[in-house]
C-alpha cells in the first residue's frame, strides 16, 4: 500500500523537484521544507496526487503489461521499453 508521503514524493519527482523534507503529522497533514527549491502551490500538488492511479490501479496496468509483453515475446514482436523493463532475468 502507497503511502500518502509517498505519493507526494512521487508527484514531488515527476516535477522534477529535488531536496525537499516532506513531512507528514499524526493528523496527516503533509508540509514540506522547500530549501532552494521552488514551491508548487499545494492545491497544485493536491490535485496531482488525486490523479495517481490506485494501488490497484497500479498492480492491475503493471499485469497487462506484463501479460502484453509474454504475448509480443511468443510471437516475435519488439517490446516497448516499459514491456521490457516489466522483465526480470
């Protein structure tokens, strides 16, 4: 199960946002220390991070693309790189 810290770190990374402190109270409350970086309005982040798809979302889409990349192997096709990386040798 992702955590809700998680998920802003995982919003925080895909804007390309570096050296911060996310901290979360016992009451959930996420704040965050922005150093040098520059601050993204948390309404902003808020919204993104009630965009990320579930867990279940996630375990779901990373089966089928997982299930695609057996089908493209057995029939000879290329993979795309996110089917190759599903891969472990």
């Amino acid at each position: 199960m992702t955590t809700k810290i998680e998920k802003y770190a995982k919003v925080l990374d895909n804007n390309n946002v570096k050296d911060v402190i996310l901290r979360c109270d016992e009451n959930g409350v996420i704040s965050i220390d922005w150093k040098d970086a520059t601050p993204i309005d948390m309404a902003t982040l808020d919204a993104e991070v009630a965009a990320l798809p579930s867990d279940e979302e996630e375990a779901a889409n990373l089966a089928n693309l997982k299930a695609s990349a057996k089908q493209k192997l057995v029939a000879g096709e290329p993979l795309t790189e996110q089917e190759a990386d599903t891969l472990v040798l």
